[in-house]
C-alpha cells in the first residue's frame, strides 16, 4: 500500500471504543433514556429501548455529534 506523503498512518491500540462511533451512541443512549428505570417485563424493556432509539433517529445532529470527537480531529 502506497500512503501519500500528506497523510500519517496512526496505529491505534487494539480495542479503542473512545474512537468508534456506535460505541458513543450505545453509551449515550443508556445514560440519557434508559437508566434509573424498573422495568416490570420483557415487553416493557423493549418499549423503552424502542422509544429510546426513535429519540435518537429523531435528532440526527445528535447522532453527528456523538461521532465526533474533537480531539480525535487534532492531528
């Protein structure tokens, strides 16, 4: 593979989840829409997480900006 002089290669460690995206939303989600909460059946867990994902595709400039993380960006 032939790497073009205005791009640096950064090996990133083998399991980074600060730096993949679906882990930010599956952490987001949780901590917003879904803790502190009893759930009284199996049903009732999948009503919240249904809601609590119609929240989210509800708010695309969420999703964009849990993808992004600034200091990811600096180099």
């Amino acid at each position: 593979m032939v790497v073009p002089p205005n791009i640096t290669l950064m090996p990133l460690p083998p399991r980074c989840p600060e730096l993949n995206p679906v882990e930010n939303v599956r952490q987001f989600m949780p901590d917003n829409w879904l803790s502190n909460r009893i759930f009284k059946s199996y049903d009732d867990i999948v009503d919240h997480c249904g809601f609590a994902w119609n929240q989210l595709v509800d708010q695309p400039w969420r999703i964009i900006s849990l993808g992004l993380r600034q200091w990811a960006h600096g180099f």
